[in-house]
C-alpha cells in the first residue's frame, strides 16, 4: 500500500500511476482558415506552442500521426491491459480515428 509519507515513491516507473504527465493539446480553426495544433506551455516555457497546418495538407499530417502512433504500443498501464486482445492490436488506428476537422478538410 502506498501512503504519503513513502518517500521512495517512483513516479515514473510505479505500477500505480496510471497517467503520465502529458501537456494540454487543443486543434481548432484559427480566423484564417488553417488549423492550428496548440500544446499548453510547460512551467518553464513563456509562451503555449503553435503548428499552423493548411487544410490541404491536414491529411498528411493525420496520417504520418497515426503511422507513428501505430509504431508504439499504447499508453495504457500494464495493469489495465484488455485480456482480449493483444497491446499490438489496441495500438493500431484506423482512418476512423481521425478526429472529426481534420476528417472535414480532407
């Protein structure tokens, strides 16, 4: 059992975490008509980070994403894996997974 006094907590590698630090992302339309992929800055950075993507080109981006995602197992703990299927098969995207703006510009 972990408690709050357990100074030797590891939060990296404990089975117990079961989300891992991951900044905010937003994707929106921006005034101009190109999508903008925006990630929540960190404590130490001044400013929130903006990739600015045409819509012509929202495709190549939704797909080289889900190529690379398909590359990784999910990011599910260990002990939340599904008993049915295996981590390689959970992984896996399909076109289906493309968020509904970036499906629209397509």
């Amino acid at each position: 059992m972990i408690t709050s006094t357990d100074s030797d907590f590891d939060w990296r590698e404990d089975e117990c975490v079961v989300l891992k630090e991951q900044l905010a992302v937003a994707v929106y339309p921006n005034s101009h008509g190109a999508i903008v992929i925006r990630q929540e800055r960190a404590w130490d950075e001044d400013s929130d980070t903006l990739i600015l993507i045409e819509p012509c080109n929202a495709s190549a981006v939704a797909e080289a994403l889900l190529a690379a995602a398909s590359h990784h197992p999910p990011c599910v703990p260990a002990n939340m894996q599904p008993t049915t299927r295996t981590n390689e098969a959970v992984g896996r995207a399909n076109e289906d997974d493309v968020p509904p703006l970036l499906r629209a510009a397509e």
